[in-house]
C-alpha cells in the first residue's frame, strides 16, 4: 500500500510542477505580443520583468520534468518506478505510453537546447555571460511553441498514469481559457485606466 501511495505523490508532484510550468508559459505567451511591440511606449518594466521571470519558470519547469538524473523527480523517474501498483498499467495504457515515450524522443534536440540555456544562463550563470556576453547570443533561441508540444505530451504521459490509478485528468486546455479570458480583463482595465 505505501508503493501506491509514494506512486501518487510522485504523480501529484509531477502533475503540479507541469501546471505551474503550463501556468508561467501561458504568461509569457500573454505578455510576447507587448515585448514584441514596435511601439516603445508600450512596454513597460512591469511586463518586461513578469515576461522574463515567465519565461525562466518554463525552461526550468520543462528542465525539471524532463530530468534523467536518477534521483530526481522527473518524467524518467516515472517511467522507472517500480511496483505492484505500476503493474496495474493495461496493454492499451503501456500501448500509449510507448508512443508518449517515442514523442519524447523526437524533443531530445529541445531538451538538450534547454539544459544549455538552464546551465548557462538561468540557473548557473557562465562566466562568459559576463566577461564575453557575445556567446550567450550564439546559442540558439528556445522556441516556446515547441516547449509548449513538450508539455502537451507530458501531460498526456500523466493523464496516462492518472487514467489507469483513477485519479482525475489534468487539462491544460481549461488553464490556458481561463488565463487568456483573465489577461483579457486584464488588458481592458489597463487601456481603462489609460484613457482617464
């Protein structure tokens, strides 16, 4: 009973880094258009600072999950964990998996591209960073959209998981309607206060 239960808890605990990871992408998605704007006037240091932390949380959120290291807690330790309970997994559920793990795959170049920047120039700063800030913009730009796919499939790898031991389906698509129907109002109350 305790292996089903520690199984879980890692399956919350994942479940719950992916939605705060999903949640700080969806702000930067929101806030890209103002940091992209050509009208200078419209940016602000507010919305520069909430889109660059956004973005930091992703790439560390995604970091996370996707993790190999064998005593973090990551998408591998799942696919790892071994007891009675995982065996509870149906043939249609392994079948699923086995293409979730495939996809997977196919996101190695990102999850890579990921880690460089993680190490480089968000959670460890490189020297170079500093002393020759000329290399940190040769590395190639993360593409959000594609973290965002990345995300999708983790998600579907959990639902997996969470399907199989009855726990309730996580849906990202409900968090990304309320947060865009959220900076909506948001947007209208700024150009609100804007005109008085």
């Amino acid at each position: 009973m305790k292996q089903a239960n520690n199984l879980n808890k890692i399956i919350d605990h994942l479940t719950d880094l992916l939605f705060r990871t999903w949640s700080a992408f969806l702000v930067a998605k929101n806030l890209d258009p103002i940091i992209e704007s050509k009208n200078p006037g419209q940016k602000n240091y507010f919305f520069i600072s909430a889109y660059f932390c956004s973005v930091e949380s992703t790439l560390l959120g995604f970091s996370k999950m996707m993790s190999t290291k064998k005593d973090e807690l990551g998408i591998s330790y799942l696919f790892n964990y071994k007891n009675i309970e995982s065996s509870a997994l149906t043939k249609e559920h392994k079948q699923k998996l086995k293409k979730h793990k495939q996809k997977l795959k196919i996101l190695r170049p990102l999850i890579q591209q990921v880690k460089t920047w993680r190490d480089k120039a968000i959670a460890h700063l490189d020297k170079n960073y500093i002393f020759d800030p000329a290399t940190l913009g040769k590395m190639q730009p993360v593409n959000m959209e594609d973290v965002s796919n990345g995300l999708i499939i983790l998600q579907d790898i959990l639902n997996e998981y969470r399907d199989c031991l009855n726990m309730e389906l996580l849906r990202l698509e409900i968090a990304e309607s309320k947060m865009t129907n959220e900076w909506n109002d948001i947007a209208a109350l700024i150009k609100g206060n804007k005109k008085q």
